[in-house]
C-alpha cells in the first residue's frame, strides 16, 4: 500500500468498497508485525473506524461492538509504541 493511501482521511475511508476496506486492514496489520510504528498503528485505527461509520457496515450491534473493541485495542498499541520511541516505556 503507497503512503498516500494509508493516510487518506476518514471520510475518503468510508467513501471505499467494505472489502477493500478490510484487504487493506489486514495489509496494514501484517505490516505492523514487521515494522512497529505510531503512525502505522493509528492508520490501522483509522481504518477500523472507518468500517465502524461505514453505510454499508456494521449494522448490527455485535459486528459494531467487536470492531471498538479492536479500535480499543489498537489505541492502546500506538500509545505503547509511542513510549517505546520516546524511550519512556518500560515492559
């Protein structure tokens, strides 16, 4: 995935086919685990919330549940990765 396209906004996000939506999550994870970054970790939030607003997702209640708790989830990574490149974090 170019740069230009992990950094679109949120609404050219939900502007995007479900599918592709999710192919692209599932790149941006992948490449997480080989190159840990902030700013790779809040494209991937980005992302999930991008398919929490989408129209033609989410539209029942466990669906939408499981994703903000992914979004959770990935919040937490980029604020640890955050520490970790301002030498703050500790395990």
């Amino acid at each position: 995935m170019s740069f230009i396209q992990q950094h679109l906004e949120l609404d050219d996000l939900t502007r995007l086919e479900v599918s592709q939506l999710r192919r692209q999550l599932a790149d941006l994870i992948h490449q997480y685990v080989r190159d840990r970054s902030v700013t790779l970790a809040e494209t991937i939030l980005c992302h999930i919330e991008a398919l929490c607003l989408h129209p033609c997702d989410c539209r029942e209640a466990e669906q939408l549940c499981a994703y903000r708790r992914l979004a959770c989830h990935w919040r937490c990574l980029a604020e640890v990765q955050r520490q970790r490149e301002q030498g703050g974090w500790q395990p």
